[in-house]
C-alpha cells in the first residue's frame, strides 16, 4: 500500500515540470475522497507545487435526469448520474489534449439546476480530479495516473450521518449496487497505479 506524499513525490519526480498531470483520485462514496484531497492541496501549496483541483460531484445533471427515469435505481446513479459522454469530450479528452480553458456544467443542489462555466485550465502542474467512478471507459484514459482509497462498506457508513444511516433500502438499491457493479466490471483497486487505505 502506498502513502499520499509517496505518490507525490513518485509524480513530481517523474512529471515534466513544463507539463501537466492529470491525477485522479478515485474511491467509493465516503471513501474520505474530499478529505484526501485536502491534504494533497495542503501538501502541494507547502512544496509550492502549481495545482488544480475538480470534484466530479460539482458536474451531475439535475435530478430528473437521475431519478425517477424507469431505470433501476443503481443504474440512475452508475450511468445517469453525469452528462458522461459531454464530460469525456468537454473536459477528460481536454485535459488530455492539453488545452487550456473548457466550459463545464456546474450544478446547484438548492435550486436542483446548471449552470455553464468557462474554466481555464493551467497548462503545468498537478490536476486533481476526484470523485466516485473515475475509471470507467469513458474517462479512465484521461489520467496521468489514478490513486484509489481502499475503504470497507462498513467503515464508509459509519462516516454517513445517523439520519443518512437509516436509509439502508437506499443504499442497498442505488449505492451498493452500482458500487458492486463498479467494482465487479472495472476493477478499479487491479487499475489504480496507486491504493491507499483509508
């Protein structure tokens, strides 16, 4: 298993310093995805290392596109979730390609709408990418490398508020099994260049 300033050190000691890298930081929900994160940007800015970061959760469709469509609710959250093909040709191919400002839809949890944002991307450095199902077929080949947080289902509902921990039928059909569907279809611990356990 490997430690986040390991894999940094790995990466910045290999990367161009003229060019970026596309890291990924992939896990299941409550994986602590967002908390290592944190720490990276913390240890980045320490080592004054160029960075940006993305959370795939900020660019999900609003909610009549994910629930309620017919779909087996798994499947709403696996495949419904994101505008999956606009992200790989509007952001994951670009980062890939090296261009330098995308527009990318942002959504708004309070009014359930998206809104298009022009980002402009830095042309070196660490972009971080983080969020649940990264490598998937879609966007895996956007990466410079990928680390995986290992964390048990149990462990990762413990980290749910105890209101949030009551709604075991919720898991049990959209989130469990999408990540079970994941997991069996992608193997994403086989393909990460990296696993932590969290």
């Amino acid at each position: 298993m490997d430690s986040p300033q390991r894999v940094l050190e790995e990466i910045l000691d290999g990367a161009n310093a003229e060019a970026r890298f596309v890291l990924g930081i992939d896990g299941l929900s409550r994986s602590g995805k967002s908390t290592m994160v944190s720490e990276i940007e913390e240890w980045l800015k320490g080592k004054g290392v160029t960075h940006q970061i993305f959370h795939i959760d900020d660019h999900i469709v609003e909610r009549k596109a994910r629930y309620d469509t017919g779909h087996e609710e798994w499947f709403e959250y696996y495949s419904l979730q994101w505008d999956r093909k606009r992200l790989r040709e509007e952001f994951f191919m670009k980062l890939k390609e090296g261009c330098m400002d995308v527009r990318l839809p942002f959504y708004d949890g309070e009014l359930d709408t998206v809104t298009e944002r022009q980002v402009q991307l830095s042309d070196k450095g660490i972009i971080i990418v983080e969020g649940v199902f990264l490598q998937r077929e879609e966007w895996r080949d956007a990466f410079d490398g990928i680390l995986f947080l290992d964390c048990s289902r149990e462990r990762r509902l413990l980290r749910e508020s105890e209101e949030t921990q009551l709604k075991l039928e919720k898991f049990r059909n959209r989130y469990w099994k999408a990540e079970e569907y994941y997991l069996d279809t992608v193997q994403p611990m086989k393909r990460a260049d990296w696993v932590i356990p969290t």
